[in-house]
C-alpha cells in the first residue's frame, strides 16, 4: 500500500510541477521547483521534470545549469512514440498477406512523414521510408512528392532533376496531390527569380 501512495504522491507533484513552470512563468516558480526537486529526488532521469527544471532556470537567466539540464533531458528523450507505434502497425501488417501493398506503402509513407517532421538527422530516415514505400506500391503518389521534396530542398547538393522526375511521376499517378502542383511551380518562379 504504500509503494501505491508514492507512486500517487509523485504524480500530483508532477501534474503540479509542469503545471507552476508554465502558469504565470516566473510567478509560480518557487513553487514549481519544490515540485521538481521532489521527483527528481525520486527520479533524476524523469524528462518532463528536467525540462521543467530547465526552463526555470533559463527564467532565472541561470545560461549553463538550464543547458545542461536541457542537454541531459534531450539525451534520454526518445526520438517520438509516434514512429515506434506505426513501425508496431506495419510489422503487423506485414504478417497479414491479404492487405493490399498500398497499406504497406502508405504507412511506410507515413512513418517517413513522422521522421521528416522532426527534421535534422531524422531526415535521411524519412527517404529511407519513402524508397521502400515506394517498393511496397510503385503508384503511391504521396512518396515520389516526399522524394520530389527530399530531392529538391534537403539533399545536399540539391538535385533539381530527380526532384522534377519525382514530382511528375506523382502528378502521373495522381493528379489531385496538392503539393506536386506547388512544389515545381515554386521550383520554376525560383529559377526566373
């Protein structure tokens, strides 16, 4: 009974933690960081209360304890629950022969699209996930406008080519695709500048 009581006295303070940090900031940050420092006495890697440490801190304009704080937070963040969930679909998927190829592409496609919205090195992860989309299903349009995308703004150099071939492959197989129409007009209005 007691390891119950712990465990409901941590997330009232936890609920109360974050919610003192981003009330009225700096108002209630004296109280916020009793909060904190209680779970994190109970547990140091607790991101959320790193977080919220840190950003106390960066109101109190403490520069080198917020970064680290934020930096240890960042290190034991994981990269997005959302992309492990839908890798849990498709392997799913995979083991039932009867679902279309296009199930497969489209939740690769996805996957990819989670990965390239958290940008940086997360981006060579997205083509990955948009090529063996387009293995699954070589007529699923939103891929080839990923590729087109990847190709034209984040492959270093810029390959203007592929990105046109991807974008007219898409517009092929699906005309209705919104940014197959955009991104090569941009593409153009940037070259006559």
């Amino acid at each position: 009974m007691r390891w119950f009581t712990i465990l409901v006295r941590k997330a009232f303070h936890i609920v109360l933690a974050t919610s003192f940090v981003h009330l009225f900031p700096p108002k209630h940050h004296p109280r916020a960081l009793y909060f904190l420092n209680d779970v994190l006495r109970q547990d140091p890697t607790d991101v959320d209360e790193l977080m919220g440490k840190a950003y106390v801190l960066q109101y109190a304009e403490k520069w080198e304890e917020a970064e680290k704080l934020f930096a240890q937070a960042g290190n034991r963040m994981h990269a997005d629950p959302g992309v492990d969930a839908l890798k849990e679909v498709f392997e799913t998927l995979k083991d039932i022969e009867d679902r279309g190829d296009i199930d497969k592409a489209r939740r690769l496609w996805r996957i990819g699209r989670c990965y390239w919205d958290l940008g940086g090195e997360s981006r060579e992860e997205a083509f990955k996930s948009f090529i063996t989309s387009l293995k699954h299903n070589r007529e699923y349009a939103p891929a080839y406008t990923s590729l087109g995308v990847y190709y034209s703004k984040h492959a270093s150099p810029p390959v203007p080519t592929r990105a046109s071939k991807c974008f007219q492959k898409a517009f092929k197989v699906d005309a209705c695709e919104a940014e197959v129409a955009r991104c090569p007009v941009e593409g153009f209005g940037d070259e006559r500048g």
